[in-house]
C-alpha cells in the first residue's frame, strides 16, 4: 500500500492522515467492490472498509491480491478482502469482480469506481493513444462498472454506487486536458446514471477529490515550487489524506446518505472555488 500516511503536525501543508471515527453500523456484513484497489486511495478505501466489517473485492491492474493478504493479515476478524487483478476497461473484468464477491460474500451491495489514469501533455500535443487509454480507464472503465453492478443491483433489491471524479471535472489545470475533460464526463455520468436508476433503488453519486496525498500527485510534493503553486488553489493550504476522502465514501454508503444520489461531493479543501 502506498498512500503515504504521515501526519505531521510541524508541516501544517502536510496530509492530516489521523483516524477518522465514523461509524455506520447498518453496513455491517455488506460487500464492497472497489477497482483501482491496488494502492492510493483504492487501497486505504478496501482497508478503511475492510476495518468497519465490509468485505471488499479489490480490483486493479497489480497489487491487489497483495493489498488483500496485507488486510486479512493486519485485520483479522473484520471485513474480509478478496483481491482480483481487473482491468477496467475490460468489460468481462467487471463481471469477474462481481462474480468474485457473489462467490465469496455472498452478495454484492456497493459499486466504487475509484480506477484512474492522470497522463499529462501541453494541449497540442496530446497524442491520440493517450486521449484514448485515458477515456478508455476514467470514462468507460466507469460506465462498464457501473453497467455490471447496476444490472446486479437491480434484480437485488438496489445498492449504491459511488465514482472518483476531480476538482479538474470544474477547475482546469494546463497540461491535463485528457484528465480533466474525462473527470467532467464522470461527474455528468453520475447525474444521468442517477437519473435512470433511480426507480431501481440504486443511488450514484461521485466524490471530487481536489490535491490529495497518493502517488498520483507524489511529483507536486516532491518540487517545492509545483508544491507551493498547487497549495495557492487550496483554501486550507494543505494536501488531503485519503482517509479524508474515505469519510465522504464512507457516508454516501451508509443508510444517512439514503436521499442522496446524483451528487458530486468535494472533498477539496476549498479548492474547487479558486
Ligand atoms: N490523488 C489525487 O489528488 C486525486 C484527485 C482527484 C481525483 N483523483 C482520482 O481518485 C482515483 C484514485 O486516485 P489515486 O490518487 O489513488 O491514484 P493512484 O495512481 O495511486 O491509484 C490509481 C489506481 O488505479 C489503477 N488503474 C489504472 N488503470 C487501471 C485499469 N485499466 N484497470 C484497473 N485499475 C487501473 C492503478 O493501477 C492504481 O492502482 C482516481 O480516479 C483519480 O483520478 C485523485
């Protein structure tokens, strides 16, 4: 797991990784499928989850079977992890993640579709395998998972099910035009799933991260200039912790959240503002 989980109380720009002490105690024993679980914020979701006894099938590319086992041996007694390697833009994956948690646990109530790709490249020279591979992981990768889990879903009674959008689905940066363009389309997609499944009793919402503290952004950290100038756009001046972001997912899963769908929650510092 590599979502970096200091908390260092002399650098107040750094990550406030501490605990957070939610607690919904009706999702007990349900079953979570989280893709892009192999590290980051996909990999602390399965744990975080994993913690407050829901099972979790965790897909990604690499690393998720090893995520699982590290879960499952620090944690015993919790929620269960199965790890899957699943590719999201595969749409045969998805079934193979749903069939893994109907297999293991019994059922599947929660869809995240956390997998994501942040390729960069000045806007004329974005070549056009990237503006692919990008929309093929962030777009499709969603609307399949959404696909599988919305048909399962439907015939058991509803589930919810949760997106990773951005900051950069509303505020664009320079160089990321692929990214952006597809984290706006994941917010729209929210709206229209949750527009249509509805009446299935299946709730869709996203979460907007804004500048949060995993691998994805490990380069802004480690250059102080790109470090400073990415602090300028977050009013609480400092990165977010996955956990903080784990919050959000947390109660959009949980029976508080139960007249919420079709809702994009920042979870930013502020950022989409600036
Ligand atoms: N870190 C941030 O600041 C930030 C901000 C806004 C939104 N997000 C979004 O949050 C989500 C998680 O980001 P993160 O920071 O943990 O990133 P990360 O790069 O640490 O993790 C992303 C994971 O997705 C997996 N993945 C990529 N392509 C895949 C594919 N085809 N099939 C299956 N898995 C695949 C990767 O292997 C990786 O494990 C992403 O959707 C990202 O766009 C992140």
């Amino acid at each position: 797991m590599t979502a970096t989980t200091a908390n260092d109380q002399t650098n107040p720009t750094r990550a406030d990784a501490s605990p957070i002490s939610a607690s919904y105690p009706e999702l007990l024993g349900t079953v979570a499928v989280v893709t892009g679980a192999g590290r980051g914020m996909g990999a602390v979701f399965a744990t975080e989850l994993a913690r407050r006894g829901i099972n979790v099938v965790a897909g990604d590319l690499a690393g998720a079977p090893e995520v699982a086992t590290q879960i499952n041996d620090e944690l015993a007694g919790a929620g269960r992890v199965a790890g899957r390697r699943a590719d999201v833009t595969n749409p045969a994956d998805h079934d193979a993640l749903l069939r893994a948690g109907l297999d293991e646990f019994g059922r599947v109530d929660f869809w995240i579709n956390n997998a994501g790709v942040f390729p960069q490249a000045e806007f004329t020279d974005i070549p056009p395998d990237q503006l692919t591979s990008t929309y093929q992981v962030n777009v499709n990768g969603v609307v399949y998972g959404a696909q599988t889990a919305a048909r399962h879903m439907r015939a058991n009674g509803g589930g919810a099910i949760v997106n990773m959008a951005s900051v950069a689905g509303v505020r664009v940066r320079a160089t990321r035009a692929a990214y952006n363009s597809s984290k706006a389309a994941v917010r729209h997609l929210t709206a229209c799933m949750a527009v249509e499944l509805g009446s299935d009793n299946i709730r869709v919402n996203a979460i907007a991260p804004g500048f949060v503290d995993t691998e994805m952004t490990r380069w802004v950290r480690e250059d102080p200039a790109a470090l400073d100038r990415a602090l300028r756009t977050v009013p609480l001046h400092r990165v977010g912790a996955p956990i903080e972001v784990f919050g959000a997912l947390y109660f959009l899963l949980s029976d508080s959240a139960r007249y919420i769908t079709g809702a994009v929650i920042p979870v930013d510092g502020g950022s989409q503002h600036v």
